[in-house]
C-alpha cells in the first residue's frame, strides 16, 4: 500500500476527502500530530502523543457491487485490528457495535468512515482509523470516557512504524474477498469478539434511546435488539 506521512494535519480523514481525487486507491495517510481528530457525530478524537496512530486508508470501488459493501469496512477494519491485537500482542480485545475496539472493557480505537461523491456519484472513502498506541495512564485518565492504550495493558512500547506495517499488510491481505463477500466473509470473527451480544444493553439512536438484548447482528451488520419480545433491527447507532 502506498503509504503518506505528515507531520501535522487537523484531521487526516479531511485530508484524505479534500484529496481524494489526486489519491491513489488504497493509499494510507497517516499523521505525526493531529490538531482535530474527529470522530463520529461531530465528536471529538483526542492527540495522545505522536507515538500513537492517527491513520486513513483511502479506498474507491471498482464497481457497483462493492459499493454495497462499503459501509461494512469500518467494521472489517476492526476485526482486523482485533486479530493483530491477538496475534501480536496477546491481547484479549472486544468490538463494542458497530466498530469500536475495546480492551478490559476500555477503548483503544476507533474507526470513522467518511465518503466522498463526485457528479451526485459514490467516488471513494476515507477510512480513518485512531489507535492508542503508546498513550500512558496520565493522558488516558483525560479521556471522558474508558479508554486504554497497547502499552498501558502490555507494559512495553509499540514501534508505530512496525503495527502500521502490519496492520495495512494484514487489511489488504484479506480486503479482495472481503470486498466481493460482504459483511457475511467476516461474520464469524466479527460475532466470536462482540463482547455486547446476549447482553441487556442500551443504545442511543441519533438521540433516541432503545433498551433490549442483543441478540444477534445480520448478514449486514445491523445490530437485532429484542425490545419487549420484538426483534428490531438498528443500522446505526451506539451503544451507550
Ligand atoms: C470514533 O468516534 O471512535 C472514531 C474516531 C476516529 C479517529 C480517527 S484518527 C484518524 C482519522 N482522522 C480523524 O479526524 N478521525 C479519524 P466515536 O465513536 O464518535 O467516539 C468518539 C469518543 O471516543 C469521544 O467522544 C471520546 O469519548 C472517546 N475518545 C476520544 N479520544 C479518544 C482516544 N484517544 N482514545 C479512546 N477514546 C477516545
């Protein structure tokens, strides 16, 4: 994958939107800083430091068919930041629905997609994507929500330069099947690591509040919430 660093943006997902037509499918841009993370909802992603990952990962579709799955690559990429988090670092992590990657219950990513239209048209996506990486316990601790970082549950340095080689191997490694199956290719990884199904849970849909048990994620990856008895089905949302 080609690969872009700078040294200080406001976000790399803007970046990344206002050049997409000069960038290359499959282009991965990452910063040193980033002045204005964003996450989803006008949220805010917080600079822990330049030793942590502040990536978006540039990607068009060849045709009509993958476009269908492009809402599903937020949470392709977390299934693939949960193996390497696995495989790597013998860690234990969670998808919270639909993309967070949590650890002991604390966040240590998070994903924001964006897309990009040219002529009324889907043209490519900004897949962006925050990993605390080296973030210690002082700068966690300003977070105001749990949040943890590879360091802070390992007890040893990450070298960003080796997990971002890795993590943009093992995304193109399986991203063609992916992209031509859907949702359903990576169904099983996604369900053995979500740590909210079977469980009593809240969800905030654009503001408004649902309570229910997850019971189970589609063929899609929309959320099935079994609200008194009914089964009803949630494409976005968070849960709370
Ligand atoms: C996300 O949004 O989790 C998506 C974050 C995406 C960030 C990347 S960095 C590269 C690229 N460029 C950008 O501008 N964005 C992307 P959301 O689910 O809305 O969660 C946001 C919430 O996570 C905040 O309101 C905080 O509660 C929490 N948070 C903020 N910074 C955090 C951090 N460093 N670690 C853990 N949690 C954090």
């Amino acid at each position: 994958m080609k690969t872009i660093r700078l040294e200080e943006i406001n976000s790399t997902n803007d970046y990344a939107k206002k050049n997409m037509s000069q960038l290359e499918h499959m282009t991965a841009v990452y910063a040193q800083r980033q002045t204005s993370g964003r996450g989803r909802l006008e949220r805010k992603w917080m600079d822990t430091g330049e030793d942590n990952l502040f990536l978006t990962i540039v990607l068009k579709p060849k045709n009509e068919k993958e476009i269908s799955n492009f809402p599903n690559l937020t949470q392709y990429l977390s299934v693939i930041l949960s193996m390497l988090l696995e495989e790597e670092y013998n860690l234990n992590p969670q998808i919270k629905w639909p993309n967070d990657v949590l650890i002991n219950g604390k966040k240590v990513a998070g994903i924001l997609a964006e897309g990009t239209t040219h002529g009324g048209k889907f043209f490519g996506l900004a897949l962006g994507i925050g990993v605390n990486l080296n973030t210690t316990s002082e700068k966690l601790a300003l977070i105001d929500k749990p949040a943890t970082s590879i360091f802070n549950e390992i007890g040893a340095c990450v070298n960003k330069e080796i997990f971002l080689k890795k993590l943009l191997e093992k995304f193109c490694l399986l991203y063609d099947e992916f992209i031509a199956d859907g949702f359903p290719f990576i169904k099983n990884d996604y369900e053995k690591r979500a740590m909210f199904l079977g469980k009593e849970i809240t969800i905030n849909v654009l503001g408004e509040i649902h309570q229910g048990v997850a019971t189970g994620v589609t063929d899609e990856g929309s959320l099935v919430l079994k609200e008194d008895d009914n089964n009803k089905i949630y494409y976005i949302g968070d849960i709370v």
